[in-house]
C-alpha cells in the first residue's frame, strides 16, 4: 500500500514518488506501473500521453484522492513553508464541478474555512487571490454566471489561497482561450519565482514548453519515461483560417445554404447577450470555427442554432426551418463539452450504434459504418469496453462517433478537440473534413486553439468581432454579457425566521383536507414568493410547470386506478396537497443564498452535515438542467422522448434507457466530482470550520 508522508527537510525534493503502481478495483492491469520521480523546488514538471494513458489518475495518486483499489509504492510530500494548508493543490479539468460555492468570495475561501482561518485573514486571502485571478468582480458576484475558462480561474485562486508549495494542473488549457493561456503561463512562472513547484499533465506539450523544466511521458503501458522538452510551436496568436467575416457561404454555394443566423440577441439570468455582429451562412458541406474568448458567447451560439435556447430576437434557420428540437431531429447533431451526458449503452459499439438503428439501417450496415468511426477516431479496441470507464477524451470521441453515427446533414461542436492528444485532435480533423467534402455534412464547431481552423482551411467567424483589450475591470468587452444588477429580496427577513415560516407551510399542507384550507395555503405561498423571491415571476412560472406536471402523472394514475369521474378529482386535491408541501422549501432555498442556508441548518444538524445539504441544494439546479439538456441531446439523436411519443407503447423503454438511464449515470459522476473536489480542498479535516463573512 502507497504510503503518503510529509516531512520539512528544506534540502529534499517538494515531492518523491517512489515506485508507485495502481490497478482500479476490478481491474485486470496496473493504470499507472512503477513510477518514481522528484519535483524540486521551484521547478515545473510536465506529464504527456496519449488520451487515457492515465495522466489524471496520477495526480489524483498524488493527492491522495484515488478510489480504493490495487495500490503500492511510496509518495513523499515534503512541507517546507508553515504557511502551507493541506497538502498539494489540485486544479482538476472540469471547474464547474469543483465550484462547491455560489459567489466568488466564498467559493475561494472554502480551503480557508476547512483550516479554520480567521475571518479577517480570509478576507484578505480571497482579495489577493481574486486578484492574481485576473477577475476584478465583486466579491458576491455569482460563480454560475462566469464562462467556463473564467471559472477556471476561480478554481486556481480558491487553491492559492492556501498557498500550497505543490500545485497541479490537469490539462489547464484545455477550456481557455489564448489570453487565458497566456494568463496560466504567466501563472506557473510567478509560482515558480516564488519557489513553488507545478506538476502539469497536459496534452498540448508545445503550449507549456516555455515555462517546463523536465518533461515526462506517461505510455499506455502505465510506465512514466524522460522525455525531452520539445520546442514552443504554439504562437499564443490570433486564429488563422480563411476570414470571410461571417457574412456568406463559400463561394459557388450560396444557392445551398444549411445555417443561417443574424443579429441574435439572448435574455439570460444574469444579462443579455448581444451578438448583433455576427452573421452565419453556412453551406452544405461547408466547416465554419467559432472563435472568440472566453465568455463571448460560442456555446451559447451552439445551443441557439441546435434549437436549444431561444433567442430574444434575431434571425436563425437551420434546413430552411426556424431552428426547433422537434423539427431538427435525426437531422442535427450535437456534441458539448461534457459527453457523458448522452451515454447510456452497455459498451462502445452498441452506443454508437444507436443512433444509426434509429434512422433505419439494417445490422450490416450499422456495424459496417460504427466500425469505420470507432476505426477513424483510434477506438477500435474498445468496441466491447463500457464508455462509463473511459478517460474524459476517450469519451468525448465515442460521442463524437454516436453523433456522426445517424448521418446527421448538420454537425454542432463544442470543443470538440479539447482534451485530446494530437494524434486525436488529428483523426477527428481527417474524419470531419471526409464527412463533409464526400458526405456533404456541414460543420459548426467552437474552438480555443488557434492552430485548428487554418490547418484545416476553414472558415473561421470571430464571435467576439475582434479580440479586444481588457478594460479597467479586467474583463474583456467581448467577454461581456451585459450584465444585470443582482435583483434583492423586497422584504429582509432573518433567513431563521424565513425557515420556520416555511416549515410551518410545509407542515400544514399534511393537515389540509378540503379545496378551502389548501386555497388558503396557495394564497400564503404566493405572498412569500412576491415579497421575499429574488425573481418572484421565473419562480412562479418554474413553480407552475413543476405543478402541471406533477398534477398531470398523479391525476392520470388516479383515474386509471378509481376511473375518470372519482380519479380526477380525488387525484387534483393529493397532487395540490403534495405540491404545497414541497413548494414552500423551494421557496426558502430561492431567496436564499447557500450561505444563508448553511447558517441556518448549522443551528438543527451538525456542521458538516448542514454543509453537505446546502451543497447539495446548490447542485440540484444544476442537476435539473443537466436531465433538460440530456433530454434535448437524445431527441436530436433520435430518442422518441417528447410528449407525442408517449402515444406508442413501442418508445416507452426510450424513457428508461436514454433519458433516466443517463441522468443516475451523471447523478452519480456529479456526486462523485463534488466529493473529490470538497476533499482535495480539504474539507472534513477538522471538526469545526470558520465561516466566509462576505454574507
């Protein structure tokens, strides 16, 4: 069994890694097979390797953060600054799974609160960080509300606030822009004039080169070896590629034209976005990249022209038809950056096969055309392995095949080279540019890497319509939404006196019989959602859908059971009852903060319980829109999942398997990333914790 020490010898490596071997439960070889090696102090060490050569589970090998399974050798963590909280700091690739926190301040000072720092010294320590961050927000400024790459950033300020000797990265550039690249750079070289150590795992080894000062390459085999620091090729320019403004199709096309978008404007919960330069007339066959920075808007374009969101105004037509998900299935596909969300199938080829069944292709053809994907994107060893234990790039490629895998006439891409290895990024490239010059598929895809587009030779829309310079509060104006004032509650109530109100409401619709009393518990609802709720009408309407649904299962179950005329009465009244009793808890966690909410069941449970509620209160929304948005992604590829399909017993299992299925798989995930990110921030170390004072 691995051993991990801590020591304060100011002569000794920062870490040691002494013939470290690790086999996951069940597995049948060792992920990573006697590794040694030392970080110094002050130097920055680089891992490469080909997508799921294991690089992510050596870090998480460092940090101690590994499930329980065949694990031996030695890792020696040596602390030499009494400054230090923890152990090593761990920026994992996905930020918005290791946001634990609602607003800036208090998401970077959680590590602070694990070590019962002072609130006066956290204050200082979360403004410090904020600012190395080069994020200038108000302290209260919502985490959610930030782009990924900017959430990124958070993440790293929220463990130099800790001020660790060891930090890791796994793959930092993979959600950023060139400006955010440059900004990491600058980043490790501070840290390591500092006398910091870094341990990078990255694919794009050319991006850190300038900054490395010893290279490693981790082999599918699970053995690290030397390797040499190659030379920088990566410019940290702007995006190459054929520069058409954006403004029309390829030339001798534009009778075919497949995409078409104008002057789009999006109202969202924290602004708007305006994206009135930006004009797509895509043909058919025709790859358009989607650049721009962080924030400017690419992903959101993405799901506007998939049928996703609906823009405020604007024009946007996808096949000659105003952009919908009903119209567009079987027709379009759709990759995001997180892939898991669409898998459900026992193994690979049966989950790329899936959609190519679904649009009628007999058995031969389907394992004739799964099999030349699988083959195109280097997954042809896997076909019978289970995409549930798959690397984060072996996933996103086998998504990437399930898309292709139903023919769609339009590909939609976000990232889709993100955390790929460059013999990866390579066979994606190949297969999209095959797709579209012989299968006149037409490709739409976002990307950070400046080198895509012109090594491709497409054409390339600027989202942001030119890269400009930050201004004064150090964000870019084509970074920008348009932001909206936090809107506050009308009426303070203390959030103790607001949580009796709601329990005493919730309590009382147990007792409430008769249409008079649960009328009158309706009335008192509604008088708390207009006088305390933050946006007391996108409550009300969120409240409302949940109720019609709700009412409509329950009513039909009843009318099945007791027949149409006592079913529908007696089943309006239980669904009414049951609602209300649930109702005045979404109420108390709307017009609260987490924060708020902490404080408040601290005073009934114990401390890290209340904690551990909240948190999961603060992820249920995002839970909720993830089962939304893998629902729109499976109809896209062809699940009969809307309400028309519940006519046909025959699309009922498509419920089961491509809608529930997913949503316990990344139920599960989420519940897992949040436990690894709380505990690589060190929480549950000591009995009790401060508290962020910035609420």
């Amino acid at each position: 069994m691995a051993g991990l020490n801590t020591g304060s010898d100011n002569a000794a490596p920062v870490l040691t890694v002494d013939r470290l071997c690790y086999a996951y439960p069940g597995a049948a070889s060792c992920t990573l097979q006697d590794i040694s090696f030392s970080v110094g102090p002050g130097e920055c060490h680089l891992v490469e390797g080909v997508t799921g050569a294991g690089k992510t589970t050596l870090l998480l090998a460092i940090r101690g953060l590994l499930p329980s399974g065949s694990l031996s050798g030695n890792i020696h963590f040596h602390r030499k600054n009494r400054k230090t909280l923890g152990g090593p700091g761990l920026v994992l690739q996905n930020p918005k799974t290791q946001l634990l926190r609602e607003s800036l301040g208090a998401e970077i000072a959680f590590g602070l609160e694990n070590h019962c720092v002072s609130p006066d010294d956290m204050v200082r320590l979360v403004r410090t960080n904020l600012g190395h961050a080069g994020l200038y927000r108000p302290l209260d400024y919502p985490v959610d509300a930030l782009s990924m790459g900017q959430q990124y950033r958070i993440c790293l300020a929220g463990q130099l606030a800790m001020e660790p000797e060891l930090i890791m990265f796994d793959e930092p550039v993979a959600q950023l822009d060139p400006r955010g690249v440059r900004f990491i750079l600058d980043t490790i070289t501070r840290l390591k004039k500092s006398g910091r150590s870094v341990l990078i795992c990255e694919h794009r080894s050319d991006i850190i080169a300038p900054v490395a000062d010893r290279m490693w390459r981790l082999g599918c085999d699970g053995i690290l070896a030397p390797a040499e620091v190659g030379r920088p090729v990566w410019s940290g320019g702007c995006f190459s590629g054929r520069r058409e403004g954006g403004d029309g199709p390829a030339a001798g096309l534009k009778d075919d034209r497949v995409i078409r978008v104008e002057s789009v404007k999006l109202g969202g919960e924290y602004g708007t976005l305006e994206l009135d330069g930006v004009r797509i007339d895509a043909a058919r066959g025709e790859r358009i990249a989607l650049c721009g920075p962080n924030g400017s808007g690419k992903t959101t374009l993405i799901r506007i022209v998939a049928g996703l969101i609906r823009p405020v105004s604007g024009r946007v037509e996808v096949l000659g038809k105003k952009s919908s998900v009903h119209d567009l299935r079987g027709k379009v596909g759709v990759l995001f950056q997180d892939p898991a969300r669409q898998l459900f199938e026992t193994t690979v080829f049966k989950e790329v096969a899936f959609a190519a069944t679904r649009i009628g292709m007999d058995d031969d053809k389907t394992s004739e055309w799964v099999l030349f994907l699988l083959e195109s994107l280097g997954l042809g060893n896997l076909l019978d392995a289970s995409p549930h234990g798959l690397s984060y790039g072996q996933k996103h490629l086998v998504g990437l095949a399930s898309v292709l895998a139903m023919r769609p006439e339009v590909v939609l891409l976000d990232d889709p080279f993100a955390g790929l290895d460059h013999a990866s990024r390579t066979r994606v490239a190949l297969l999209l540019a095959d797709l579209s010059s012989t299968g006149g598929m037409t490709v739409l895809y976002t990307t950070h890497d400046p080198a895509i587009p012109g090594n491709l030779g497409d054409r390339v829309v600027d989202v942001a319509g030119g890269g400009s310079e930050p201004d004064a509060s150090g964000v870019s104006p084509s970074e920008k939404w348009r932001e909206k004032p936090v809107s506050q509650r009308r009426l303070h109530l203390p959030a103790g006196l607001m949580f009796g109100i709601c329990m005493v409401l919730s309590i009382g619709a147990f007792g409430a019989k008769t249409p008079v009393l649960l009328t009158s518990l309706t009335i008192a609802n509604l008088a708390l959602v207009l006088l305390l709720a933050n946006r007391p009408v996108k409550l009300l309407l969120k409240s409302g859908a949940v109720f019609l649904y709700q009412s409509a299962l329950i009513v039909l179950l009843y009318m099945i059971r007791f027949g149409p005329a006592q079913g529908f009465g007696a089943g309006g009244l239980v669904s009414w009852q049951l609602f209300l009793a649930f109702w005045p808890g979404v109420i108390f966690m709307a017009a609260n903060t987490q924060q708020r909410i902490v404080r408040v069941l601290d005073r009934i449970m114990p401390q890290k319980i209340a904690f551990v509620s909240a948190t999961c209160l603060r992820f249920l929304p995002m839970l909720l829109a993830e089962m939304q948005q893998i629902r729109e992604m499976q109809i896209l590829r062809g699940a009969r999942i809307m309400a028309v399909d519940l006519k046909k017993p025959r699309y009922w299992p498509d419920w089961l398997f491509c809608l529930l299925i997913p949503t316990l798989i990344k139920t599960l995930s989420l519940a897992e990333e949040i436990a690894t990110a709380a505990t690589a921030r060190d929480f549950g170390i000591y009995r009790n914790r401060t508290v962020w004072p910035g609420e």
